[in-house]
C-alpha cells in the first residue's frame, strides 16, 4: 500500500517545517486521515479539530478537489489550512497549518491566504502533490464559479435571437483570444451560451439548434480572423459525430463542456507556447501505470480531452504518437527490470504491459536493435 512514506522522512519534514515557520511564523503537521503522523505544529489542538467543527480528511480531499490550498475557520475564531500530499489522485495524507490563537486580527486574513499559497507551492515544488492535476482541477472550479455568476445575471439581459446574443460579445471573446486571456474568453463563451440557454428552456430540440447554430458561428468567426480551420474543423468534426446522440440537457451540457475546452485549447494553440498541463498530465499517468492496459481513449478521458484533439495534441507536443511513446515508456521500463536476475524475460515482458512476448520481443528490438534477452546478456557483460 502507497504511504506518505514515501515521499516524506521525518527529517525533510522537520527541513519544510523550520523552512516554512521562518517564512511565515506558522507551523505544519502531517496527518492522515484523522491520524496526526508528524506534529511541527504543536501549537493547535489537532486532536481536537473534531470538537472544533473540523473535519481533517474532509479538507484534504477539498483541496484536492478545487485545486486550491483549503482553508477554514474553527468554532474559536481560529484559521485551518492544508494542500494534499498526492501521488496522481491517490491522497496519501494532508500537510497542514494554522494561525496562533492570539494573533492580531486586521490583516489575520491576508496574511493566512498568502501563508497558504506559499504551503502549495513549495509542497508542489517538493512534489510531494501533484501540480498538473491541481492546476487542472483549479481551472475547473473558477469555471463553475464564473457559470454560476453568469447564470445569476443573465436574467437582466434577455435577447431574442442566438446571433444577436453573440455578435453582442464577439469583439470581445476575439480579443480575449488573440491576447490569450483564458479565464476571460471562457466568462464570455460561457455568459453568450447561458443567453442561449435562456431562448430555448421551453424547448429541448429547440435549444439543440440554438447550440449548433452558435457553435458553427464562433468556428466561422475564428476561422475568418485567421484561426487555422484545419486544426478548429478536427475539433468540430470529433463532436458532430456525437452530436445527433444528445437526447436530454445533461448530455448537451456535458458536450459542450467537452467541446468548449477543445475549442479554446486549439484557438489559444502556438509552437511557442508551454505544453498544456493536460499532456504533462498524460505522460504522468502513462509512466505510473506501464503495467496496466492503457488506451489513447482512456488517458483522453483521464485528462478530460476529447480522444481526437487528445491525440493530436499529444503528437504535436511530444514528437509521438500515444502508441509510440507508450511504447518508449515500456521499453525503457523493461530495460531496468532486465537487470533484475530474478525475473525472466516473460515477467518483464508482463510487467512493463506486453501481454504478448512475441510482440515485446518485436517492440524491444525496433527501439533498442536487439532482443530482450540479447540485452541482458549485453548487460550482464557490462
């Protein structure tokens, strides 16, 4: 069973602590569960925290959700916080801090919010969490905060034709785009298409033609603004096979969701720019489970990407394609296992995800020009 073990020793503990207490004047704790592992906070009652209506585990797994250090204030005034201590999604434990009990209040806040901050950076920077999910899962929960807002004020503003609603805002989601203002472009797509939503709530095949109709114009505006139509059209075609399958608005939500995200990533895509999270995501899941059956569909869905963009995505951003650079993965995991004399080559071949030796044996040599078995002897040598 996967442990904080692992990444932690009592003595890197006690590094981050004193490191973190000379930042800031806070302490940390390590705790599992309900369970205080490592206490470099000694300060707060921790085994109190049920008594002071603070659910631990319930935190950690919060912040994991909403990619956020999670904070809280106890029944004696009191502020909580924590970051989850994470391998992929698995939460091993939580790191957590607190404010002293007599500490002035005025700027309390400010400074607990920029002492929480710090705690998941360098715990990310540590990685001791994983940064890539936490990003993702960040950005997910400022678009259901800024789709909550929209859904509140959008009742002020009715429209009466879908293509009215968007030449309303389409300076301004273009602009958005050109200048790489995500969180910006995504307020507008989101506030355009709850006006949509508002014309056809009556009507359910209504409201799907509404869809169609905005989604065919935002393409045809990027398009005529100089977006690369073959990259934006391989986005629209992946959908528009799924398209016709909608039956209910949970279903529509859910592919427009989908397909916003795809919409946006391939409008704001340039060589220049950093691989999105979503792939270094990817090539971590790939590496943490060579030994388990994974499909280009599967890590897709894992990095919520639809299976098309994914793989196109992945090629430009990588040099491979899924298949090939999964394949790397478990040749070069092979390799090491092939230095472990106690496991013959068809365990290797198994635990590296060849299910087929003869197919391990084909792949080993395409990558490394000899056989399995060859390598070992060659290494045995060395």
């Amino acid at each position: 069973m996967v442990s904080w073990k692992c990444l932690f020793t009592p003595t890197l503990f006690k590094d981050l602590t004193s490191q973190y207490h000379k930042e800031t004047s806070y302490g940390l704790a390590l705790i599992c569960g309900s369970r205080i592992e490592l206490d470099g906070c000694p300060y707060y009652p921790w085994a109190e925290a049920h008594q002071r209506n603070i659910d631990l585990e319930q935190m950690v797994r919060e912040s994991l959700r909403w990619g956020e250090p999670y904070i809280v204030l106890d029944n004696r005034d009191i502020y909580v916080w924590t970051v989850p201590i994470s391998l992929n999604n698995i939460i091993l434990g939580g790191i957590f801090s607190a404010s002293h009990e007599k500490e002035r209040l005025g700027a309390r806040e400010i400074r607990v919010g920029a002492a929480a901050r710090l705690l998941m950076n360098v715990v990310c920077r540590e990685n001791n969490c994983n940064s890539s999910l936490m990003k993702i899962n960040s950005e997910k929960g400022r678009n259901s905060a800024h789709h909550a807002e929209i859904i509140h004020t959008s009742k002020k503003n009715p429209h009466q034709h879908p293509r009215e609603i968007y030449l309303r805002d389409e300076f301004e989601l273009l602009t958005a785009i050109k200048k790489r203002d995500r969180e910006k472009a995504r307020e507008i797509i989101n506030r355009i298409l709850v006006g949509v939503y508002n014309l056809g709530r009556d009507n359910f095949d209504i409201l799907k033609t509404l869809v169609l109709e905005m989604v065919v114009l935002m393409y045809r505006a990027s398009v005529e603004r100089g977006a690369d139509s073959r990259e934006l059209l391989g986005v629209n075609s992946s959908y528009f096979k799924d398209f016709h399958e909608v039956t209910d608005e949970v279903a529509l939500s859910g592919w427009l969701t989908s397909w916003l995200e795809d919409f946006i990533n391939t409008s704001f895509y340039s060589g220049s720019i950093s691989p999105p999270p979503a792939i270094a995501l990817a090539l971590e899941h790939m590496k943490n489970n060579l030994g388990r059956e994974l499909t280009r569909d599967g890590v897709a869905r894992y990095c919520n990407m639809s299976p098309a963009y994914f793989s196109r995505v992945f090629k430009e951003k990588t040099g491979h394609t899924f298949s090939d650079q999964l394949n790397r993965f478990r040749i070069e995991q092979a390799c090491f296992l092939l230095d472990d004399q106690s496991l013959n080559v068809n365990e290797v071949a198994f635990r590296t995800g060849f299910n087929d030796q003869s197919y391990f044996n084909k792949i080993f040599k395409k990558h490394r020009k000899i056989t399995p078995g060859a390598y070992r002897r060659q290494s045995q040598l060395q």
